[in-house]
C-alpha cells in the first residue's frame, strides 16, 4: 500500500522579510499605475486601479524578487525606503504622463484650426475643460497604444527603473529635471508635428477666405464659410487620423525604449 502523503509544509521564518519585500515593490510600481496613461483615467474606479496595482505587483514579484529581498533584508530604515519608492514612482510615472500629453495637444491644435475649439467637455486627465476632438484623438491613442503593445513598454520600463534608481535611492535631482526637460520638449514637438497637416490646412484655409474677403468685403465670408470649414477640415483629419495615431504610439515606443538607458 502507498504511504499516505504528508501535508505539505511552508517555510514561514522569513515572512516578515517577505512581506517587507512585497512592500517596497508595490510601492514603486503602485505608485507608476497611478499616473500611466490608461490605468490613471478616473473612468477606472480607485479599488480597480488598486487591485491592478496589486496583482501587477504579484506578476513582477518573481522577477525582481531576489533584489527585493536584498533590500528588506538590509535591515534599512523601512519608511525613508517607502519614501523613495514612492518619490521615484512619481517621477517615472509624471515623465510618461508628460510625453503621453503631445497628442493632447495635437487635438488641441487640430480643434483650433478647423473651428470646434469652443466644443468642450470635462476631462479630468487634462484637468478640466478640453476640447471635443482632443477627447476623441486621446482615447483612439491609448486604444492604438495598447493595440500596438506600447504598454508592454510602460511596464518595462519600470523594471527597467531599478537599474537606473536603486531601491531607497532618492532620483537625482539635476538627472530628473534633465529629463523632465526632455520629455516637455518630445511633447511638444511631437503635438505640433502630429497636428502638422491641420495646420496647413488651417494656414491654406484662412490665406485663402482672406483674400476672398478683400475681394467681396460687404460680405461676411468668415460667417458664411464656418460650415464648409468644420467639413473640410473633419475630412482632412479623418484623412490623417491613421497615421497620426500610429505615428504617436511608434513615438511613445522609441520614448521607452531609450528614456532608461
């Protein structure tokens, strides 16, 4: 006859360092969650954002678990490390958040140029009233983003970050202002050539009803042609949205994967 089967056994006396090492990743990588683009968006409920926070906590654990085990077992001063992690969360998660705003503000543009800049709606992401089609061209970005795996980078990058951050290691703070800076100036060249051709198209438009103007100035052209307008520039972004879309999540891409290095 077989031997019946020993209950199994768990080794529990090192859970307080395990529970410890637990701590300091979730804090980190908690921390990032809440201001990735996506995750972020008060459409997701807090307790939702928690437990994605959470179980992205549990899937990273078996890679960079050794490391934090090294960290909680080095007997520091648990709070200053917490502090850190979270401060280093921020500020790779505000970097993301910062690039991730350029095609905000290509819908911004795109909005202006072809009159529909006073159709608002409440976006809490941009913190408060944001244009219609700058909305629409933020929520076709992340769903490109995540169609094209971009946030297979955002992850990466933060297990990235421990080699770039040590773990209780405060961010220099020159290094961060530095990319802080960097990632201000890729937003805003990458808003501006995102809108690039709404903004011909609104410089083509307006030479053109100008000189109109001064041939019939009795006539109130600007009035007249606001229609016409709103149609050919809708047609020239619809024109444009494919490739505006997949140029920003191609640029978000080689964001990442440079940004850490």
């Amino acid at each position: 006859m077989l031997a019946p089967l020993a209950p199994p056994s768990f080794d529990l006396s090192h859970l307080d360092v395990q529970a410890t090492a637990f701590l300091i990743l979730f804090a980190r990588v908690g921390t990032v969650l809440m201001l990735l683009p996506v995750f972020s968006e008060d459409a997701v409920p807090g307790r939702i954002r928690l437990m994605i926070a959470l179980g992205m906590s549990i899937g990273l654990w078996g890679v960079l678990a050794p490391l934090m085990r090294t960290a909680a077992a080095a007997g520091g001063a648990l709070p200053a490390v917490l502090l850190a992690e979270l401060i280093t969360g921020l500020a790779i998660g505000a970097l993301v958040k910062i690039v991730f705003s350029a095609v905000s503000m290509a819908g911004s543009i795109i909005s202006s140029q072809i009159g529909l800049s006073s159709a608002l709606l409440y976006d809490a992401s941009q913190g408060g009233q944001a244009a219609l089609l700058s909305k629409f061209v933020t929520v076709a970005a992340a769903v490109v983003c995540m169609s094209m795996h971009v946030h297979h980078l955002w992850i990466g990058a933060i297990v990235e970050s421990y080699r770039t951050f040590p773990i209780g290691g405060m961010p220099p703070a020159h290094d961060f202002l530095r990319a802080a800076l960097d990632a201000v100036a890729r937003a805003m060249t990458l808003g501006i050539g995102l809108s690039a051709p709404l903004l011909v198209y609104g410089i083509v438009f307006n030479v053109a009803l100008g000189l109109s103007t001064r041939i019939a100035p009795a006539i109130q052209l600007f009035f007249i042609v606001q229609p016409l307008n709103i149609l050919l520039g809708l047609a020239v972004m619809a024109m444009t949205l494919g490739g505006l879309l997949t140029g920003f999540a191609q640029a978000m891409a080689a964001y990442m994967q440079t940004s850490w290095n």
